[in-house]
DNA sequence: TTCCGTGCAAAATGTTTGCAAGTCG
DNA sequence: CGACTTGCAAACATTTTGCACGGAA
C-alpha cells in the first residue's frame, strides 16, 4: 500500500507542483499518524520538527490532499468546532466515539454495504460515500459510571 | 405526537423561563420547517414574521433546546461550515445528501440497530446514538449527468 | 531564473457573550 | 416590582486569503 507521501509526491510531479520541506514533513507525520487529527494538532506535531511551520502551509496543504482525494474530513458530535483530518479513504471505516474520554474506534461491518444497495434500489440514487458514526460510553468509561 | 412547542412550553413552565414572543415564533416556524434550517436560515424565515428578532436570539433558542433535547444538531460534509439543526430526536432518522442539488433525503433501516447491537457486543461500550449519512447523486441529478 | 510555495498579517465566516434596556408573570 | 430575555455590538474561534519574499526545479 503506497502511503500518502509517494502518492503525493507523484502527483505533484504529474501537476507540476513542488515537494518542499513543509509538505515532505506534513506527509511524513500525516502517514505516521493514527487518529484524526485537527489542523492545529498536526501543526502542532509539525511544529516540533520545523518551529517555523505556519499553520496556513497546514492548512493548504490538507486543503489540497482534500482535492486530490488523499485525505477526507469529517467532524464528530461533541467536538464539531474543528474539522478532524483522515489520512485515509471516506468509506473505508466507520468510527465510534466515547462522549466521555473522546477516544475513537474504527470499526467496519458488511451491513453498511447492505443498508446502501436497498437505499440506491428504493430511491433511485447513486451513493458515492457512507459515514457511520455511533457515539456513546466505550467500555472503560462504562465501568467508571457503573462504580459510582 | 407533542410539537416543539409545546414540550417547549411546558419545560419552561417547570424551569421558571418565560415565553416569549421571540421563542413562541422560533417554535412555531421550527415546528413547521421541514429539513435542516442553519440558525440563519431559520433566522431568515423568522425575520418574514418579526424583522427585529435577532441572529443571537435564535441562537440561545436553538442551544437551549437542544441542551434540553429537544433538537438534535448535524453537519453535512459539503456544507460543514454551518451547523444544521434537527427538529427531531438524534437517532431517529439517517440521510442522505445530494452531492449536487443538495438536497436531503430521510431514511431508516433496521440493519442499523443491527450493526449497532454487533458493535455494542464486540466493543463492550455502549452506544447511545447513531447517525448514518450517505452522499451521491440523487435520482433526477443522476439523470442530468448521464445526459450530458 | 522562473514560478510555485511560504510566512505573516489581515480578512472572512460562524458562533458566543457582556451589557443596558425591555418585558413577562 | 424583579428576574429573565432581548438586541446590539464586540469578542471569539476556526479557516481562508493577499502579498512580498524565498526556494525548488
């Protein structure tokens, strides 16, 4: 599986771009990454690498993977003031997040597929994209309430 | 089934708070839109009836109810920089949005509660909520595009 | 050497808040 | 009357943009 970086890199010789430093950095922490960081959480991660590393380069360069369908963004409930950045594909994984400690699972399950091909049957549209997102208490903070 | 109104109505009874004629119209027009208003959509509509009532009115409604419960907050992927708001209970409903014409469609299917008592099982966390958002071609803007 | 990309500061956007004046009960 | 609400303007938080300078090809 090519990570973001030799994708990116690719297409920014096919377009003419160039690979500065920022975005080689940019790229590296995007792959080395789990979770779905907000701009400023990259930057910040960026930031320890290359001080100097504005939070703009961050965001024209999320903004352009964005374009170039190398990340997806999304916004979670409880948290929606700041769009999370996914180094991965939309539709690849469905996510749970625990309202209480804020973690987020992935999960996937074969019945998102199912529940698509009815909706595109029953109403006649293309579905490109699904997202699946529970919230709720995740096991641990489950067993913090249950104690008190 | 209780309006908006009046659930709203009886909550600030028990609570101390007063309606007012700005929350009475902000209730009436929610209780009456269909879709999912952006608080200055809704706030437009409102304007129709009573052109002082102000943006942060609305607002402070809108937050109110839905720290009561009573409405149910989304972002669309397309259209994330605003917040929409639900009259309706999270969880009761999915979507699916038109990547093109933007419109929404409303929809539910069993299979999610399926998958959700699936995750429920194998994660140990419990799940309080969930939202299932499609996005694609609905049925006549797919017919423009294969025209063309 | 030539554009493309960057940092910086300012603008834009969406939402929240402090406060004086107004109103519901 | 007195607490709760409102409108307004200003504050805030996040994201985008214009521009002069710097760096990759």
């Amino acid at each position: 599986m090519p990570t973001l970086y030799q994708d990116a890199s690719k297409l920014l010789r096919a377009q003419g771009g160039r690979m500065t430093n920022q975005r080689r950095l940019i790229l590296q922490i995007l792959d080395s990454v789990s979770g779905h960081p907000t701009a400023e959480e990259l930057c910040d991660l960026v930031n320890e690498c290359d001080p100097s590393l504005n939070l703009s380069t961050v965001y024209r360069t999320l903004r352009w993977l964005e374009s170039e369908g190398l990340v997806s963004t999304r916004r979670f409930l409880e948290d929606n003031r700041q769009e999370r950045f996914d180094p991965a594909l939309p539709s690849e994984h469905h996510h749970f997040m625990c309202s209480e400690c804020k973690q987020v699972i992935e999960f996937d399950h074969p019945y998102v597929d199912e529940i698509r091909n009815q909706f595109e049957e029953n109403s006649g549209s293309q579905v490109q994209n699904a997202s699946l997102t529970f919230y709720g208490l995740c096991e641990e903070c489950a067993e913090k309430k249950k104690e008190t």
